[in-house]
C-alpha cells in the first residue's frame, strides 16, 4: 500500500510547491511530480503503508465547484473526440492548483497502468463518490461516456446551487443571531450592573420588570462564562460520543430531520438529490437494486439510509417500486402514485424524472418560505428583548420624575 510523503518542489517558473502525495517510494514521488512539470527538491515519508491515515495528512478532496468544472472540461473534450487519456493530461496542464494537478497525474498513471477511468476515480474516494464512479462505469461500457459526464455536470451544479442557497439560509440567522447575544451579552452584564445602583437611587419602588431585569443581570454576571463553557463542552463531548456510538448518532440524526423549519428542509434536499441520482442512473441502465445500494451513501443521515435500505430489501423480497417506497420514510402520497403510474405505463425513468422535478420545486419553495418567515422574526424577537430592557430601565427613571414636585 502506497505511503504518504511530505514533498517540496520546484516548477518550471522556479516557483516553490509544498504539500503532501501518496507513493511507494522517493523514486514514485519523483516521477509523479515530474508528470505535473515539477521537479523534486526533498521529500520525507509522513505515514508508512500500513492502512492507516492520519487525519491530518488526509488527500485532497475536491470542492464541489473543483468536480463541477472538471466535469464539464472533461465531458467537452471527450465529445469533441479527445481520447480519456489525452484529455486528463490536457486538463492537468491547464490548472493551476497543484492538488488538481496531483489527482490528475494519479488518474493518467492508473489509467496508463491499465485502469479504467472508473476504476481510476474509485482510488479517490475523498472527491469522487460512488454515485460518480458507478455513473462512469455505466458510461463506459454503454459508449455514453460524454453523455453520463455531461448528466453528472447538471446533477453536481444543481445540488451545489441548493445546498449554497440552503446554507445562505443558516449562515444568516446564525450570524445575526451572535451579533445580538453579544450585543445583549454586554447590555446585561456591563451596561445594565452599571445603572443598578442610579436606579435604586433615583426610585423607592422597582418594578417588577426591572426587578427581573436586576435578577437576570446579576445571574448572567455570576454563571454566563460558566454555562456558555458548560454549553460548548456538552456540544463537543456530544459530537465526540456520535461518532464513535452509533446509536447516538442514529438518534442525533433523527432530531435534525425533526428541527423546525430546518428539518423538512435537509429531507427536502437529501431525498431531492437521491430522485436525480437514482432517475439518472435507472435510465443508463443500473439495475434497481444496485442504484439503490449505490444511493445509500449519498443520503448524508443514517435515518434515510436505513429508510433506502428498507427499500432495497423489500424490492429484493419481489415487492413492487412504489410499494417499498409506501412504507417508507416521509414520501408524500404524490411520489408514490406517480411511481404506480410510471410501473403500470412501463415508463418508470420519466417519472424518476419527474419526482426528481417534484423535490427540485419542493427545495425551491422551502427556501423561498424560509426566507421570508426568518427576516421578521430576527427583527421582531431582538426588538421585543430590546424593548423590555429600555423600559425596564426608563420605567423607573420616568416614575421618579413623575414625582418631582413643579
């Protein structure tokens, strides 16, 4: 098994590369780099063949955008006529990034080794899944390569759009959200200890919302430091526990499809890229059983791979397509007539298609939904919290002038 090394280099413009590349020997590593027009200045073996990885010195994976363009490169050179072999080496010369350019020169090598393409693609498991490298095989052997690539190309773009719209989504209220526990954060426990002392002063009777006031800023003063550490290593040894006990895991996925106005939204999108992914490899030509066992790992939430799983074993015991999917987790009604409609017409790949379209609206109008319910309530709930705390504090200031006699 190939170890990893730590190398430096130099490249044709004396520009230094530094980083990390599987291989057998120095010699390997020399001859790879070579393929990329770099030449070798040291290089120290990081992690021997033994099977395992370090997590620190884990290969390249390529960003959803990186597997996007090289999709698309790679499907327009192949339809133009260009060899896979000369259109990989044409791609490598062309990028810049050096970790593009180190999978590149790893797929020509295998290749030239006599790998397929696809059994190329399997040796990085990292960027490319097995959706991706069964969908190349089918390709492959259909003589519909440029074709697969170009379905693969459309299929990437649309769920990298949903998830980046998704994660606008989340990312904005969690930012407004910190903004206003800091800004509340130093009200309660700087401003508001500061203005006790005028307050009692200037007012013989506290309200009794300034009197919770009072409370609250002396209990967040006191423990806020202690529950927000209290609160982020509960978080972490969670997340550490999840990984490592599968059952927690199970449970702590459940509760993410179960969130409010976030949870139909990951099943929304899990179940709207699994409809484009099966549709697309039931029409090349996979088998039923195997595009669903292929599908399982790109569901992201062990809920709805058991929930695909449970599918798979039904239709394998000879029950019919929509009759496994009736069963089974949260497919609306629609989906399953159109499944009996699509078996009874012999026409099962279109409607695959247009379950695939249906799931594409659904996402579409969730996050329209979404936007527009989480713009007012971050103005509504940090304006009430706001609200209650000015008057807290003018609400006995205002009682004492009343008393002023004029």
């Amino acid at each position: 098994m190939p170890s990893l090394y730590r190398y430096k280099a130099v490249d044709s413009k004396g520009n230094i590369h530094k980083g990390e590349i599987p291989g057998r020997t120095q010699s390997d590593i020399n001859q790879q780099l070579q393929s990329m027009g770099m030449e070798l200045i040291r290089c120290s073996i990081i992690s021997p063949g033994t099977g395992f990885r370090l997590k620190l010195f884990r290969p390249y994976k390529l960003k959803s955008s990186e597997l996007i363009s090289l999709s698309f490169e790679l499907y327009q050179l192949l339809k133009a006529g260009v060899p896979v072999l000369d259109a990989l080496d044409d791609l490598k010369n062309s990028h810049d990034s050096i970790h593009i350019k180190n999978i590149l020169s790893g797929l020509v090598k295998h290749i030239q080794g006599g790998k397929t393409l696809s059994a190329a693609l399997a040796e990085y498991p990292d960027s490319f899944d097995s959706v991706y490298v069964n969908m190349v095989q089918v390709g492959e052997q259909s003589g519909r390569l440029p074709l697969i690539l170009l379905d693969l190309y459309k299929n990437l773009k649309w769920h990298n759009e949903r998830l980046a719209q998704a994660r606008k989504i989340m990312v904005y209220p969690l930012l407004v959200s910190i903004v206003i526990l800091s800004v509340l954060s130093y009200l309660m426990t700087v401003l508001v200890p500061q203005l006790i002392p005028f307050i009692m002063d200037i007012s013989g009777q506290i309200p009794l919302q300034t009197q919770i006031l009072i409370a609250t800023s002396s209990f967040l003063g006191q423990y806020g430091y202690i529950i927000l550490l209290v609160l982020i290593i509960s978080i972490s040894s969670l997340l550490f526990l999840a990984r490592r006990n599968d059952s927690l895991a199970r449970y702590i996925d459940h509760l993410k499809l179960r969130l409010y106005l976030f949870g139909p939204l990951i099943v929304k999108i899990r179940l709207a890229r699994f409809a484009s992914a099966f549709s697309i490899m039931y029409a090349s030509g996979i088998p039923v059983i195997q595009a669903l066992k292929i599908s399982e790992s790109i569901m992201d939430n062990r809920i709805l791979e058991q929930s695909i799983r449970d599918i798979r074993h039904r239709i394998a015991d000879g029950q019919q397509i929509s009759d496994s999917f009736q069963n089974a987790y949260d497919y609306p009604p629609l989906v399953i007539r159109m499944l009996k409609v699509g078996e009874a017409s012999g026409n099962l790949d279109q409607t695959l298609n247009n379950i695939s379209d249906f799931y594409n609206r659904q996402v579409r109008e969730s996050i329209e939904l979404m936007e527009t319910m989480i713009t007012p309530l971050l103005t509504i709930i940090p304006g009430a919290i706001l609200f209650w705390i000015m008057s807290a504090i003018l609400g006995p200031v205002y009682n004492s002038l009343g008393d002023i006699p004029f």
